[in-house]
C-alpha cells in the first residue's frame, strides 16, 4: 500500500493492520509530491469519468466497474499525448 508520509499512514495501529494481513507498505519521500502524481492523475480521471457518472450501489459493482474502467482506459481510451492511441496502443505500435 503506497501513501504519502501523513501522519496517520505513520500512526503504529495503522501499521500493524498492514502488518497483521501481510501487506507491505511504502511511502513517498518526504515533501515529494511527484511521487504520487501519476496515481494521482488516474484516480482523478477514474473518479471523474466512471465513479461520479455510475455511482456504483454495491462493493461487487464497484469492484467490477473499475475493472471494466480500468481495461478501457488501457486499451480504448485515446490520449492526445500518445499521438491518438491508448497507452497499449502506443506501446504496441511499434511491434507489428
């Protein structure tokens, strides 16, 4: 589980949760905020273009929602900075 460094991501009860079901934590470094940017920027997008236009009624309709979201992102969605391709479509485009 990624977080930045706030105080309660540091707070030993929250840490031993993690701790506790196996989960591995890391945090950015301090005063970095590009260390997030990227997810960031995807979970905007994520909430802007599926969460607040389904606003999904159940755990198992979220979970399959951004499934779904997640695929299209990846392979449908085009974006103007990969020259009009989804991002497996410019990491491909070159390989055929």
């Amino acid at each position: 589980m990624h977080s930045d460094q706030g105080w309660h991501y540091k707070m030993q009860p929250y840490r031993a949760m993690f701790a506790q079901r196996g989960v591995a934590q890391s945090m950015s470094r301090k005063g970095n905020c590009f260390d997030n940017a990227t997810i960031e920027s995807f979970f905007g997008t994520l909430k802007a273009e599926y969460f607040h236009l389904s606003a999904p009624n159940s755990l198992d309709a979220l979970e399959a929602g951004v499934h779904d979201y997640v695929r299209y992102y990846n392979h449908e969605r085009i974006k103007l900075r990969l020259n009009g391709l989804s991002p497996v479509g410019y990491r491909l485009r070159n390989t055929a």
